[in-house]
C-alpha cells in the first residue's frame, strides 16, 4: 500500500527509533543490493539516490545520538521528510516498471515498512 506523497509526517521521533531506524536498515540493505547487482541505468537512476538519501538518514541518527546537536537533529528531520517523499515516488516507479526489477518486491516490502510508521 502506497501513502500518499503528502500525508507524511514533517516532525518523526529523533533520534529514530530502533524499530524505524531497523527498517531504513534493511531498506538501504535491499537497496544497496540491488544496486551493486545491475547496469541498468534505470534502474541506478532510480535507485541510487534513495539509497543514497537512506544511508544519510542512518549517518545523521548516529551523528545525533552521538552529539545531541540541535542542528543535527533539524538536518536528520529534513533528510528523513525528503527521502520519505522520494521512497513514496520510488515505490510507484516500481509499481509500475516492476519488470525492470529483480528485487522489486523485496525493495517495495522495505519501502512499505519504512512508510508505515509515517502513516
């Protein structure tokens, strides 16, 4: 189940919780997978920059929780709005260009997970 691009949350727990912060886990996990195991410029143009946006999110958690910088914690609130949007754009493409992954379904099961505590 896609969310809607903008019914997610501007303000989510800092630092992230262990079971959100488990879920951009294995999201970026599946993400970097996939990556790694194509040439499909698509499917790296695609890709690519939410894995990207998701390793962020995990380096400005751990830069928090190690710091308690105000503004680090507004950097990661940022960082996460942002990627959420890209994942909810990520999550249709694949939905509807499926073919053209061969983890589809195990990036969009990540996705979902990683949405759901948003909605």
């Amino acid at each position: 189940m896609s969310t809607p691009p903008g019914n997610l949350p501007a303000s989510p727990t800092i630092p992230l919780p262990d079971d959100l912060r488990a879920a951009y886990e294995i999201l970026y996990a599946k993400l970097e997978a996939q990556y790694q195991a194509t040439a499909d410029a698509t499917v790296l143009g695609a890709i690519g920059p939410a894995r990207d946006n998701v390793s962020n999110i995990l380096t400005k958690d751990d830069e928090y929780k190690f710091s308690q910088d105000t503004n680090i914690f507004a950097a990661l609130q940022t960082q996460i709005a942002s990627t959420n949007q890209g994942l909810s754009t990520l999550e249709t493409q694949i939905q509807s260009t499926a073919s053209h992954f061969s983890m589809a379904g195990d990036i969009l099961s990540a996705i979902t997970k990683v949405l759901t505590f948003f909605s």
